[in-house]
DNA sequence: GCCATGGCTAGTA
DNA sequence: GCCATGGCTAGTA
C-alpha cells in the first residue's frame, strides 16, 4: 500500500455520517489535486471493502456515478440510512452534505 | 491499460 | 461528448 494510497483511505474513512465528498476533493486533500481518477480506481479495487465508507464518495456534481450492476442501490440506500436525501433518485445536495474543506 | 473524474468546448434549441 | 489526467497493477522480459 502507497502512501498515497493510504491517505486516500485514511480520508474517506473520516467522511462524517451523513455526508458526502467529491473525488476531487478527496484526491485534493491528498495531495494530488489531478488524481480524481485514482481515487475512483482505488475505491473500485476495494469495493469489497476494508469498512470503507465508500458510498460517501460522489462526482463533482453530486451524482451517485455506479453502474447499476455494481452498487447503484446498495450506495443510495446507505446514504438515505444516514439521512442523506436523495434528488432525482441519483444525487445529493452539496451545499447542504458535501464536507467543508 | 485501467478507472465509480472533471473541465472544457461544440453545437443544438 | 471529448480527452488529459495520474497513481497503480498486471503481466512481460
């Protein structure tokens, strides 16, 4: 495991209850504000996860971005669980969950 | 060569 | 809707 790889998943696992980051962000906090894609990959490599919570993780626009197959209801199940509302059956709002930097 | 991005233009309405 | 981005892995040598 790369340092900056367990940055990555030392920030995702401080995402508070009930709300949400970017890929971007999550990839800014750790030092390469470029890397959003590495994020998604390193996230996608764990997703039978080490307690990650992973569906705290959004695009930029706040849309929930898995394929159906993988785990489209399973991520907005858990956010709705944690009190997270859901807009247009696939997004959040990020002026009210997106973690403040 | 992968990837669950992101930021930009082109081009429609 | 295009494509640059980047850290990592797989898989060859």
């Amino acid at each position: 495991m790369t340092p900056f790889t367990e940055k990555v998943i030392h920030i995702i696992k401080n995402i508070p209850q009930g709300k949400v980051m970017t890929y971007g962000q999550v990839a800014r906090l750790a030092g390469s504000p470029r890397a959003a894609r590495q994020v998604v990959r390193i996230l996608h490599s764990m997703s039978n996860n080490h307690h990650l919570p992973w569906h705290r993780v959004v695009n930029v626009k706040g849309e929930i971005v898995i394929k159906r197959e993988d785990g489209f209801q399973e991520q907005k199940l858990n956010l709705e669980a944690e009190g997270v509302e859901i807009e247009n059956s696939n997004k959040v709002n990020l002026e009210t969950y997106q973690v403040k930097e």
